[in-house]
C-alpha cells in the first residue's frame, strides 16, 4: 500500500511540473514527504517500466522525466540554474533544412538561455 501512494506522489508530483524534472529534482520538491532517493528512483523507473512515464535528455543534462502521452511539445532550458521547462506548439518549416532524399522520422527542439526567475535575480 505505501509503495502505491508512493508511486502516485511521484506522479502527481511530475504532473504538476512546468518541465521534465531530475530524479534530485523530483526529490527536492517531494522534501517533507519522507520519500528518499533511493525511492524516488524506483518510482522513476517503475513508471518507466509500466509506460506512464518517459525519460527525455536535454542536451546531456542528464536524464529527466515527464508524464508519458503528453501533446508535442520542446524544452526551454536555463543555463544559470539548469531547470528545464515545457514549450508547447513547434517550428513550422524544418523540412526547408532537410536535405534532399533524406527523411525526417522525429525532432527535438531545445531553447537555451535565463528563465524568469534567473534573469530577474541578476
């Protein structure tokens, strides 16, 4: 039973983010809740595992991790304090920079630069 709930913190708590979180970023935010590390890896990877959860890399800032099925969307990351954060909608006109006979199967597009928070800190 407590391996349940805490599984469905993990989870809600990942739902509620603005962006793909760390494992040590995830435990930050659960801090209070009694879930260790150790714990909230597990969580991680059962989700994994049981398909309602995805890894995502920001351009090799570790592995991160968000709620499985959600709407296309990009990552904005903050180079001051490396939180990453969701973009919804895309970049219209990438296949104008695709070469000819290639062909696209996906893409991924990362924002770098200073969120809010950093940029109004300075």
């Amino acid at each position: 039973m407590r391996r349940a709930k805490q599984q469905l913190t993990v989870l809600q708590a990942l739902g509620a983010a603005d962006g793909p979180l760390s494992a040590r970023e995830l435990w930050s935010r659960l801090s209070g809740t009694g879930i260790g590390l150790a714990t909230v890896y597990r969580a991680l990877q059962r989700g994994v595992d049981e398909g309602t959860l995805e890894s995502v890399e920001v351009l090799g800032g570790g592995v991160r991790y968000e709620p499985k099925g959600r709407e296309h969307h990009h990552h904005f990351l903050c180079s001051t304090c490396d939180h990453a954060f969701d973009l919804f909608g895309c970049v219209e006109g990438l296949e104008s920079l695709v070469p000819d006979g290639f062909q696209v199967t996906g893409h991924e597009v990362v924002l770098l630069g200073t969120c809010d928070a950093c940029g109004n800190a300075a």
